[in-house]
C-alpha cells in the first residue's frame, strides 16, 4: 500500500466516525443536536423569555458549525403533573439528544427523568429544582435569596414593624418554596417585631386561582395588614386585582416577584412597592450552552446561578432594572409573541 493509498484510506476512516458520532449526537466531534426544552407551564409571561434565551444559545452555537434544533414543548397550566410527564415521556420515545427541563414538581418529574437517563438521554434542569441526582447540571436563580431580598425589602418598608402575609404558591414547586423559606426565615431573623399573620395558604397555578386565594385572605386578614409579599407571577397579578377590586391597592405594601407590563405600571402607579426579578433570558441561554457542552463532553459546573435582584421605584429607571423588566424575547421569538 502507498503511502497515498494509506492517507486516502485514514481520511475516509476518519470521516466515517465523525459522521457516526453526529448521527449519535454526543461526543467531542458531535455538532448536531435536538434539544427538547420543557417549561413548567405556558400560561406564564416568564417562560416566553427563557424559550427566547434558549434560541438565542441555539443562534450563537450556529455561528460556531453546531447545529441545535430547539423543540419548544410544555404543559398549559403549572399544576398538570400529568401532561408534563407525558411530555417529558413523548419525548423519550421521539429519540432527543437531551432534556431541557424546569420541573413543575420537584417529585413528580423525577422517574421519568431517571428512565431517560438510563435510555442514554441526559436531563440538565432549569429554574426549579428536581429531587435527584440524575441530572447533568441544575441552571436557576438563587430562590432562597430571592426571599431574602423580599423580606428585608418589606422591613424597610414597613420600618421594621407591622402584620406581613405570604401568600404561598404551589406544593412540589421548588424554586417558589424556597423564597418562601427565605422569607420567612429572614424575617423572623432580621426583623423581630414584624408578624406573620398568615404564611398556609396557596394561591394556586393560575391568576384566577391566585385572586380568589387572595380575595379571602383580604377578608380574613385586611384590615390589619401592612405588607404582603406575593412568590411568583401568577400569584401577584392575583393579589394585584383583588386589592385593586377593593380599593386597598397602594395602602398595603406589596411586594411580588417576576415582571409583566402590569407589575411596571403598578408600581409606577404606587401600587407595587417591590419586585423581585430574576434573568428568565439568561437562565434558558446558559441552560442550553451548558447541555450543549455536556453533550460535547465537555466539562460543566453543576450549578449556574442566573442571579436575582429587587426592583423598587427608586432604581426602576435604571438601565439594568429596564432590562431585566423587559427582557428582550420577541428578538429571539420573532414579533407577536
Ligand atoms: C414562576 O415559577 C417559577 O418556577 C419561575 O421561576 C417563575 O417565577 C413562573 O410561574
């Protein structure tokens, strides 16, 4: 065999295992995967821009010659166990190259998980946490301090005395107990004469369920309260409304979590008096980039955290604060979205 021959024939091995390692989409030389990214739910303005972060990872990665086709799937409502595992498991039958997943229940989602790990599938996790180990890396906000900064945020407002409720959201919703915690935690530390007249009950997955929640706690609670902090979006739109409904909005304190055009213009209006917001954009980008790198066989830190932050009238105007309340999704999602 000529020295010619045998090159020509190394060439063509060569060639052949790339082609083998894309087809399998894993591996350092792999530069095609399908990526399927799962949000708790669709009803939230929040996921639209975790799914623009997640194109957006997908764009840059093109530019570099790897091709990632990102397919966009979720549950309506936060609450509907069953649909996202069906989701999770429609997937596995499909054949992916991985699972992009923020899991509405840190239990429910985890067998279904674990069967896609041992079917050779990996699960990087994003925004809310799963009860297992079986994942290749856990990408979300910092949710107990999400808390904190909410509770200290209310001592300032309140001066440090008064009767404070938290509506809570979900059970199994991870990323929301935790701000509760950090909350409540941070309060009873830091702040001794502020009382927690109620911390039990949920407001539920939706907007509506939220303001009826809301709406009885006001009965109940009202007339002798001070401040409330609200975990997540669908929860404060809720209590939003229903102080509204009753003429309490801008007399009690009120503090929320996550950002919509509604929540600016309440707090412009002196209606929302904080807002604690995380980097929805970034979460699902750095998701992406860090499964991408996984598949790579690439090395990836366990833990990503996508920062948290209080909003308050006072830094509002900010460039950052503009930002993060607004964050750029129909760049990535096209208009109208
Ligand atoms: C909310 O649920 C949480 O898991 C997200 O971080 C967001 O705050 C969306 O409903």
């Amino acid at each position: 065999m000529t020295l010619r021959t045998f090159w020509r024939a190394a060439a063509v091995l060569a060639l052949a295992a790339v082609c083998a390692a894309c087809s399998r989409g894993s591996g350092d030389t792999a530069r095609s995967f399908t990526l399927a990214v799962i949000p708790k739910g669709t009803t939230n303005e929040f996921w639209k821009s975790t799914h623009a972060g997640a194109v957006k990872a997908a764009d840059e990665l093109k530019g570099k010659g790897v091709d990632v086709s990102i397919v966009w799937k979720g549950p309506l409502r936060e609450d509907d166990r069953e649909q996202q595992v069906q989701v999770v498991e429609g997937f596995l039958s499909q054949g992916v190259s991985g699972l992009v997943l923020a899991p509405l229940d840190e239990r429910a989602l985890v067998r279904p998980v674990e069967e896609a790990a041992r079917a050779g599938i990996p699960t990087l996790i994003f925004d809310s946490d799963l009860a297992s180990k079986e994942i290749v890396s856990f990408v979300a906000t910092d949710n107990y301090q999400g808390g904190v900064l909410a509770a200290r945020e209310m001592g300032k407002l309140l001066d440090g005395k008064g009767n404070v409720l938290l509506l809570r959201y979900q059970e199994g919703s991870a990323s929301t107990t935790f701000r509760e915690e950090g909350f409540l935690d941070t309060l009873k530390k830091e702040f001794p004469n502020i009382r927690i007249v109620s911390s039990d009950q949920y407001a539920g997955a939706t907007r509506d369920t939220a303001k009826r929640a809301s709406e009885n706690l006001l009965n109940r609670f009202g007339p002798r309260l001070q401040g409330i902090f609200c975990v997540n979006e669908s929860s404060t739109a809720g209590m939003l409304l229903a102080l509204q409904d009753i003429n309490r909005a801008g007399r009690i304190k009120l503090i929320g979590f996550d950002s919509t055009q509604a929540f600016i213009d309440a707090m412009r209006a002196g209606q929302l008096h904080g807002l604690v917001v995380q980097d929805p954009l970034n979460m699902g980008y750095r998701a992406v980039l860090t499964m991408v790198d996984y598949l790579q066989k690439k090395p990836v830190e366990k833990r990503v955290d996508t920062g948290v932050w209080m909003i308050t009238p006072q830094n509002i105007d900010e460039e950052r604060s503009q930002v993060l309340l607004k964050p750029p999704y129909q760049k990535y999602l096209g208009e109208g979205q």
